[in-house]
C-alpha cells in the first residue's frame, strides 16, 4: 500500500487525487491550507444569495473537446462572451492577459 499525499486542492490537485483513486485504485490524502475545495476556482453565496467569485473571475479556455468533456462531469459550465479592455500604466489593452496583450504592449513600448 502506498501512502498518496496531494498538497492543494486548487484544479490541478483535485484532478490528480480524482485520477489516482479511480485509476490507480489507491487511497489519497489531500493537504488543503483553505477551508474549501477549488483553489482559487472558488465560489461561494453571499448574503443575499448570489454567488460570488471570491477570488475574481476564473474562465476555462480550450479547444480540446476531451478536457472539457473531462471536467463537465464534475461542475456546470455557463457559455458567456466578453471583450474587455483595461488601462495599466495609462494604455489600454486587452484582457483577460493574453499573448495578444503581450504584443499590445510591447508594440507600444517600441513606439508602435
């Protein structure tokens, strides 16, 4: 018998515990520092019911139909569309941060 210890219970811990109990069969201990599963994908009602992101926005991204299908079977998923520009340091770029943002501001900064 192997002692199994996962240190975090974020969306990369959760994963890799759910994995080693189902395909390896092996008991597995998680080590969280929160008082909640999920990591920083955490939601919770506030007091008047809705449900809050408690530590911001958390958006899934892929365009692999397995890992989406993967992760469907253990949450709900709401489609949502958005574009969104934001100001750092007085320009204004795209986000949520993505290579696109790299390049916005790069470009800028070499006087593009």
């Amino acid at each position: 018998m192997r002692n199994i210890v996962v240190v975090g219970c974020g969306g990369s811990g959760a994963v890799i515990a759910r994995k080693i109990a189902e395909e390896l069969d092996q008991p597995v201990r998680i080590v969280e520092r929160r008082s909640h599963i999920a990591g920083n994908m955490y939601d919770e009602r506030d007091e008047h019911g809705f449900l809050v992101q408690k530590y911001g926005p958390h958006h899934f991204y892929t365009n692999d139909y397995r890992i989406f299908h993967f992760f469907e079977q253990y949450g709900e998923f709401f489609a949502h569309y958005y574009k969104s520009r934001n100001q750092i340091d007085g320009r204004y770029v795209t986000m949520p941060f993505n290579f696109f943002t790299v390049q916005e501001m790069l470009s800028r900064e070499a006087g593009g």
